[in-house]
C-alpha cells in the first residue's frame, strides 16, 4: 500500500553519485523512547520511500519503485513481517534539495518508523534522520557518510563493497582491456562528488594498473547534460580507443552516440548505468555500437538463473514490470529485501534501534539473490573492503542485451588505490575517511 507524492522542489543540484558496484551524531537510543515506535501498529508497519522519479537523476532511479513495490508485495503476501502488514509513504524528490523535506515530511507527518532513501540526494538528509533517532537504507553509492565513524544507524544494502575516491576495483579497467583497449579516457560531472572520485581514481590506478594507457580526463561536465559536443572532441583529439564514463545514462548514451556520429572507433565505451529496457525500447538502441559496454554488479536476468527467474517473476506479479530491469529496479527491490530482514530480525515489538541490530546482524548479505559475491552488513565489516570484486557486461546486439564476453561469467577486479589507502582497508580504518565520496566498480 502506497500513497505517492510527486513535486516537492527545492534547492540546486549538487553533488550527487551515479554509479554502481559497477560495482561508505549519536546513535538512536534503544526502544525504550516512545518515538522509537513511529510508524507501529498491532498489524502495520509504515515505511518511508523516496526516489527521483523527476528532474536529472530520474534515468538512474525512476523505476526503483517497481522494485521496491514488488518485494514488498510478495512479503505482503506471504503474510508480511512478524504479523504485520508493510505499508510504505512514496516520495519523489525531484533528483533535489527536497529530499531533505520529504525525509522530515516522512517523519514529522507521516510518521514513519524508517525511511529507505533511494535516491542520489540522500546525503542531504542522513544527518537529520540520525539527529531524529530515524533510521535510513540507502545503496550505499551517494556518499562516503556510511562507512563513517558515529553512523552506524546509516544501513546500506551495498555494505563493506562500496569504496571511497582513493580505493577503487580494477573490475571495468580488466573489462576494457578484455575488449582491446589501449588507450583510456573518461568523463564526469563536475559537481558530483562521486562521479567526479570514480573517473579519476579509475585513472589513476584502476588503468595504469592493468598496463593501460590514460590519455584523457574531463570532470567538468554538466548534469545530466546531453550536449556532450566537446567532451566527444576531446576524446577524439586524445587518440583514446576507450572511455569510462560514470554518469547518468543520458549523458552516457549521448557520448556513445557523439563518438559513434564522429567516426571514432571505440573498442569499448563502459556505461555505468543504462542498462534496461527503458533503453531497448528507445530510438537510441537503433545502430548503437557493439563497443558499448553496459555495467551490471548484479546478475543480469539474461542469465536466467532461479534467482534472476524469481525477481522477474515478482516485478511481473506484483508490479506488473515486464521486460529488463534497471540499476533502479535493482536495487528498489534489493533496499526492500534488506529492509524485510532487519523487519524480521527485530521481532514482535519492533523498536527502531532492533532493526538497525536487526540489519546489521545479517552479515554476509547476498543481495536478494542477484549479488555478484555476498557483501558485508555487519558493524564489525565497515571500513573492511574486500580485495576482489566482479561485475557483469553486457553489449546491445539485435535488440538485446548479451553478455561480454559470451561465456556470461563475471569479471572479477581487485581493490587497487594509493598504499596508504589499501593499507588502511587492510587495516579495516577506511571508515573514518572523509576524504571523497564513493567510486563505482
């Protein structure tokens, strides 16, 4: 059950992350405090939702709804959580500042007993949430707050895999090479904090790393921007063969058009987000070069695994989503799935300081399933990076996605950055950084 509110408008864009994991203020008190309840009754318990249906992040996110609704629907069905029924609050922050006010709305007049925040402005909003005793989930891709000493009521279903602008896997790099390259660029926009980290950390270590060449970076890019005539010149100008491009799937699809249009031929054009059937069923996917690879750091459904059967089977049943999932759908329903757990785990009388428990207590958490490998939950993982990682890539041919290379396994990278950096992941201390936000895979 959902009521869903669009509009709320506030603020400048700013900083925001876009990529995956390809593939980071007192905590509330215990049950004990009445606010600890919100959102409680003997056979309801009401969440809090908000994503960028609207404005320039909304071809990130805009479908994580269908995710979300579909796991909640199921558990629903199977009788919900501990007796009770989950209801959820939907609001769109319009890719904004509103973000903030719809996390306070949440809680001030709606009442609710957490909020999961799916959007890339949820940083705007953590600290208010915490200082309120509320607990937040979030993917963990929008901010370095996560890993962060003093936040630990902050969940992320990314967990310990997310890392930070100096720490960055080799995963798209190995992909790139697997595809020809040997001279890399890659863009960003300049006021996203993360976009702008992934792009040069992937430079700096990820491709020389693997005996790549960088050639070219430019992290001065619009938003959300499609008017990408320079930045496809410069590449062009630079000689580079590649580019890694940690952005929305607009302007990623805007580039990859642009060097395609320029004559440039591209061994591989790695697209942090787009993969979808949002972009089958567009014009773009007409002619788009089979140079282009999609990331996709949870099991692609054209592996038709039981688990990729079971999601899809759920977004058809419950949300009437049909089709390829996106990074949206994903992870709606990955946030839901986790949120269910720390539901479960905190028992018959629901505090919101047992769920948090609740969350941190799953551990290795496998990600509804679609998980390249399991990712750590736990308090005692924050900070605790694992030294390999894998994704998955997948190029347009006939109009559909397929795996590169054809065998469909994962490409497995490993954690690469400055020595001071891996020395503090090795040493589990990377949860105290506040250096740069997170970079994608």
């Amino acid at each position: 059950m959902r009521r869903n509110v669009r509009g709320w408008r506030a603020g400048v864009c700013v900083a925001i992350a876009t990529a995956l994991g390809a593939v980071g203020l007192a905590t509330a008190g215990g049950g004990a405090a009445s606010a600890a309840d919100e959102g409680v009754t003997d056979k309801t318990i009401t969440l809090g939702y908000i994503y960028p249906a609207t404005g320039v992040a909304a071809s990130i996110s805009q479908n994580g709804i269908k995710g979300f609704e579909a796991r909640i629907a199921r558990q629903n069905a199977q009788g919900g959580v501990n007796g009770r029924t989950i209801k959820y609050e939907a609001v769109d922050d319009a890719s904004s500042g509103a973000n903030l006010t719809a996390a306070q709305d949440l809680v001030q007049n709606r009442h609710v007993f957490a909020v999961v925040n799916q959007s890339p402005f949820a940083f705007l909003s953590y600290r208010w949430l915490l200082d309120h005793g509320v607990p937040m989930i979030g993917a963990g891709s929008d901010g370095t707050y996560y890993q962060q000493k003093g936040n630990e009521n902050v969940l992320s279903s990314g967990g310990n895999a997310l890392v930070f602008g100096d720490l960055i896997y080799d995963t798209t790099a190995r992909a790139m090479k697997l595809a020809g390259a040997k001279k890399i660029a890659a863009l960003a926009y300049g006021a996203a904090t993360s976009s702008v980290a992934s792009a040069k950390a992937f430079m700096n270590y990820a491709v020389p790393g693997v005996g790549l060449d960088p050639v070219y970076t430019n992290t001065s890019l619009d938003f959300g921007s499609s008017d990408v005539g320079p930045p496809v010149l410069g590449i062009k100008n630079s000689g580079a063969d590649s580019v890694y491009l940690p952005m929305a799937a607009a302007t990623n699809i805007a580039v990859t058009q642009g060097l395609q249009q320029s004559g440039v031929d591209m061994k591989a054009s790695v697209l942090a987000t787009g993969y979808g059937q949002d972009f089958l069923d567009s014009p773009a996917a007409q002619g788009f070069p089979s140079s282009a690879l999609f990331v996709d750091g949870y099991k692609p459904v054209e592996l038709k695994t039981p688990e990729t059967k079971k999601f899809q089977a759920d977004l058809k049943k419950y949300s009437k989503f049909t089709g390829v999932p996106d990074f949206g759908v994903y992870n709606g329903y990955i946030l839901a799935d986790l949120t269910i757990k720390g539901l479960a785990a905190a028992g018959k009388t629901p505090t919101r300081q047992g769920f948090i428990d609740g969350v941190h207590g799953v551990g290795m958490y496998d990600q509804a399933g679609l998980g390249c490998q399991p990712v750590d939950v736990s308090l005692e993982g924050r900070g605790k990076p694992p030294k390999t990682t894998c994704g998955w890539f997948l190029q347009v041919k006939d109009g559909r996605f397929v795996p590169f290379p054809k065998n469909g396994k994962p490409i497995t990278g490993k954690l690469t950055g400055t020595p001071e950096a891996l020395a503090s992941a090795a040493a589990g201390t990377t949860a105290t950084t506040t250096t740069a936000a997170p970079a994608a895979p």
